[in-house]
C-alpha cells in the first residue's frame, strides 16, 4: 500500500486527501461491528414485542413509539437519570476540588515527606476498588451511610483520586516560576496563585480528570448496586438492571429502556471526546 | 528536582511579608512564613489524605480481619477460625472455576484486543476525510456502561435471538449455539463481549501514543522510500512501546476485577455453576447475599493479593520507565 501523498516541502503540512478505497471499507467495516448492536437496540425499541419475536432481525413495521413514552411517562426512568446526575456531579466536583488542593500541594511546594506522600497516593493505583467492596459495605453500613448519597460518592472520591493527582501534578509543576513570582510581586499568596493562575492555566487537565471521574461514576454499578437499596435512590445502570428483569418478556421495553440509558453517555461522549483523548495522552506521556 | 518546584521569598526581599529592617525581625518573619507554609500544606492536603485513607486504605484492612472469623455479618465477629476461610476458598472448585476464567479474561483480552486494537488504530491514524466519525463511532462501546451493554448483548445472544435468526438468514444456521447457557461456551461468549466492548479503550490510547509520535520521523522515512506498511512496522510500532505496556497493564488489571457485564449478561443459575463465574462475582454471590461474610472477606483478600502482585511484577519488569516516579517513586 503506497503512502497517500508525500508531504511538499514548502508547506511542510499534509492535505487532508481522500483515503485509499481500501481504508474506507477496513473503517466502515469496524464502524459498523462497533456500533450494529447499538442501532439494533434502538431501532428495536420502536417494534413491538410481537414483532420482535416473529422476526428478531427485522425492521420495525409499522413503527411504535409507545415503548419510548411508556419508558418516559411510567417508569422511575427520570428519577434515576436524576439520581445518577446528582451522584456523578457530586463525585466529579469532590474528586476535582480535593486532587487539585493535594497535587498543588505536591508539585509547588517544597518540604520534607513531599515525594513519599506522592507515592502514598500513587499507591492507590494498586488497590482494585473491586477487591474492596465488601469492607467497604461493612464500614458505610457501620457509619450509617447506607442509602445515602454519600455511600456512593465518598468512595468513588478516594478511588478516583490517586489517578487524578497522577494526572495533575505533571500539569502544576509546568506552570514557570516566573509567574509565580511576578503574582508574588504583584502582593499575590500563595492561595492566590493558585486560585488566580494555577487553575485557569490548567483547566485543560482539570476537565480531562473530572470528565474520566464523571464518566466512571456515570457508568458505575457494583458499589451502587450494593449501597442502595431504597429504589428511589437508584441510579441509571441499576435501573436499566431491574427492569430488565422485572419485564423480562417486554422485550420492546427493555430495549427502549437501554437505548434511553445509552442516550446521555452517548451524548456527553461526543461533546467531551477530544477531553477524554487528550487527558488519556496526558497519562501515557506520564 | 527540589529546588525545581520550590517556592521561595522573590528575590531582593521585595516580598508582601511584612520583614523588618534587622536581623531579628527577618528571622522571626521567616518562621511565621514557614509556619504559613506548613499550615498550607497541611490544609490543601487533608481532605484528600483523609478520604483516600478511610475510604481506599482502611477497607482493605479490615478485610484482613474479617477473613479470619467465621461471620455472618450481625454484631461483631466472634468466631475466629484462622486461615480457614482461605482454605475452603481454594478447595471450592466454584472459586477454581472463577479463577480459570478470570484466567482467560485477562490473557484472552491481551491476545485478542492487542492485535486488533493496534490494527485499527494504524488504520484511523492515517490522514483521511471523515477520519473523525470513523474514530468517534468506534469509541462508542466503550463508553456505554458495562451493565447496559451487557443487557443489551443478553438480549441479541438469548436464545432464538437476534443473533441466533441473524446466523439463520445468513444461511448458517449450524453456528447457532445456547450462547449464554451452554456451560463450555458461556466464558468464550463473555470473552467475545468483551473484546467488542474494551477493544475501543486500546484504540483510545494507542492513538493518543501514535499522535506523539513525531511526524517528522514517518515523514523522514517515507521520503527514504520506505511504504506504509514499512514506516509503520519500523518506525510507529517500536514507538508505542511504552502505550502498549500502560494498556497491558490496565487491561490486566480491569480483567482480574471483572464484574459489571458477567454479573448482568450471565444467568445466575450457570453463574451458580462456576461456568461464568469470576473472583469478583463468586465475592458479591458468597459475601453480599449469602451472607458468609467472613469467607467473602477472604475471597476479596485473594482478589486484592492476586491483583496487587501481578500489578507490582508487571511495574517492576515492564512498566518502570513508562510511568513516571508514580508508584516505583524512582523511575525516570
């Protein structure tokens, strides 16, 4: 296969040209496996369950909405948008606040224990979240956390912290001492630089770390699934759970039902892709 | 590298601190200014240290301690059996079971995602129009939730499902299998699942690893005369070296705690049955409803020590100069 354009050296850059032939059809081929089952699903929330078990891989004929309305208007599907909402906006806002104060900590100040408490944090890049679970109900259940809020989105904090000051110091320790010691000069403190110049000048990481905290939270299903019991409190992923298996022969509401979960992380992903790459390449670089 | 990072008075005593003229005076500001400084430290950091000790530390703990007692979660535990927990986990051929499979996720995941993943990342590294929906539509798996898309693949793979009618009006009906209930099958049908839902985070990385690297050299080497596929195995390859080993290790690590889309794709029935159990879901059925609290704390005990040394192996002989000064502290 022959390289698409040689670069001239007078621009220096290439054109954006059309891709062999070949490359469309490898793209579109891995496009498709990638999201066939997702349209599968949509699509399929618009037949009926009738039509769904006569022909599984057919195309909705006539097309009904009513899986989607009575998704909407019935089901505790709102409230659960809600509830994952508030938990993943509290999670995100904590793991943010919280990461930034500790990293600023550790990339602009000198002092003794400085490198061993980074490692301390780092440490918990090591400790799977998925191995801590049960002690983890034990000890909200003993704090009388259970069914709160809380449950959630304190542990969610301090597992998603580490990575997130693994992310972020790098950024802070970048940011040149001459400005630092012009804000200094110009009678700002310390906390004033960081509030003034440190965090302005790193909201790029700050948005790649709270969009991965928010998008992990988002997504999340066994620490909920274990510390909230009260249905009213249910969030998203437990939701999609549940009436899968209350209405486990309503095939067409059960998958109207995940086509509308799919739907918010879906469109939270286009607007927030170029964050998630680029924090991702942050990482990699280290 | 201190001195780097360090914050000092500016130069010339042109500070805001208000320093006398004399010795004394200076000396004594300065102390009020270290003072300031640890209060500082000590303020920005605690919350953070607070909430990762009570919340990542201590559980792990206390796992510890409940894996010596024969507990079933009321009042405090009582009766202390020792390694007992330990023992009946390894005699359990329901837990062996959950540990072949666990097995199979993590290389499986690294033998099948690696090589597919780092295809298509070549493929949607190369410059064309339309480039960014192609990459855009292959994230999408990866995004979804493990739960929703575990339903929705219960569904396709149900029997006399999507799948099953599709196989059929392709004319291969012989391929139709009890996907999710055959007991041999069920951990190869999850493996599949997974590969599509995980193989767009490889591709995630590997591109955010090939965009650093410089397009000098690929252009330097296509000026050379070397073809695509020349620049790519000589020169882009050996280059992603250090992504490609970040992504084992995160790969590995996520498959050993796998739990999401086996505990909602499989039925708990063949789950039961250690055919698609893992470490992760075999804790949560013993432990959480149960109820064999102290044993469950055990099995997490094995999970977490399983995952921690195989996380330090892979750090200590692959990863040390790919992360730096996280964990190892002296890598650079």
């Amino acid at each position: 296969m022959a390289v698409n354009s040689v670069p001239s050296p007078s621009t220096g850059r290439r054109p954006v040209s059309w891709g062999t032939p070949l490359t469309y059809a490898l793209a579109l081929a891995v496009a498709a496996v990638s999201i066939a089952p997702v349209i599968y699903v949509v699509i399929g929330g618009f037949r009926t369950t009738r039509q769904i078990v006569a022909n599984p891989a057919g195309l909705p004929d006539p097309f009904v909405f009513d899986n989607y309305v009575r998704v909407l208007t019935q089901s505790n599907f709102w409230r659960q948008a809600f509830n994952s909402a508030v938990i993943s906006l509290g999670t995100t806002l904590a793991v943010v606040v919280l990461g930034l104060a500790a990293a600023f900590v550790l990339a602009r100040y000198s002092f003794r224990g400085r490198e061993g408490l980074y490692t301390f944090f780092t440490l918990g890049l090591l400790f799977p979240a998925g191995a801590a679970i049960l002690p983890l109900y034990l000890m909200l259940r003993d704090l009388s956390l259970i069914n709160s809020y809380y449950a959630v989105i304190l542990p969610q904090v301090a597992f998603s912290l580490p990575l997130t000051i693994v992310i972020l110091r790098p950024f802070l320790s970048a940011i040149p001492r001459e400005l630092e010691d012009a804000a200094a000069i110009d009678g700002a403190s310390r906390l004033g630089f960081l509030w003034r110049i440190a965090m302005p000048l790193s909201r790029p990481a700050l948005v790649t770390v709270g969009v991965l905290a928010f998008v992990a939270s988002w997504n999340s299903f066994l620490l909920p699934l274990l510390v909230l019991s009260d249905v009213n409190l249910h969030t998203l992923p437990l939701g999609v759970q549940n009436f899968s298996s209350q209405y486990s022969t309503d095939t067409a509401g059960v998958l109207a039902f995940t086509s509308l979960a799919m739907l918010p992380a879906l469109l939270f992903f286009t607007l927030a892709e170029k964050q998630i790459v680029g924090g991702l390449q942050g990482a990699v670089k280290g | 590298m201190t001195s780097a990072n360090q914050i000092r008075m500016p130069a010339g005593g042109a500070s805001a601190s208000p320093a006398g003229p004399d010795g004394a005076g200076r000396a004594s500001a300065r102390r009020a200014e270290t003072r300031r400084k640890w209060y500082e430290i000590i303020g920005l950091t605690t919350p953070a240290v607070v909430i990762y000790v009570m919340f990542v530390l201590v559980p792990m703990g206390f796992a510890v301690y409940y894996s010596l007692f024969r507990w079933r979660g009321v009042g405090p535990p009582t009766e202390f059996v020792g390694l007992r927990n330990y023992t009946l986990a390894f005699q359990d051929p329901i837990f062996l079971d959950a540990l072949r499979n666990n097995a199979i996720i993590v290389f499986g995941s690294l033998l099948i995602q690696g090589p597919i993943a780092l295809g298509i990342a070549l493929l949607l590294n190369r410059r064309f129009r339309g480039r960014a929906v192609f990459r855009l539509l292959v994230f999408v798996p990866y995004v979804l939730a493990e739960v929703t898309v575990g339903i929705m693949w219960k569904l396709l793979l149900t029997g006399n499902g999507t799948v099953d009618a599709l196989l059929r009006s392709l004319g291969m009906g012989g391929l139709v299998h009890a996907w999710l209930a055959d007991l041999d099958l069920v951990i190869w049908t999850l493996l599949a699942v997974l590969t599509w839902k995980y193989v767009g985070f490889a591709i995630i990385l590997l591109l955010a690893g090939l965009s650093n690297v410089p397009d000098e050299l690929t252009e330097a080497a296509a000026i050379d005369g070397a073809s695509w596929w020349q620049i790519q195995r000589h020169v882009t390859i050996p280059l992603l070296g250090p992504t490609i080993r970040i992504w084992m290790f995160l790969s590995m690590i996520g498959s050993l705690q796998i739990f999401d889309m086996i505990w909602v794709t499989s039925v708990p029935a063949v789950r039961s049955l250690g055919a698609s159990a893992t470490m992760a879901t075999y804790m949560v059925d013993n432990g959480f409803f149960a109820r064999l609290w102290g044993y469950g704390n055990a099995v997490a005990v094995i999970l977490f020590v399983i995952s921690f040394v195989a996380a330090l192996l892979f750090q200590r002989f692959l990863l040390r100069r790919d992360i730096q000064g996280a964990i190892t502290g002296r890598a650079k």
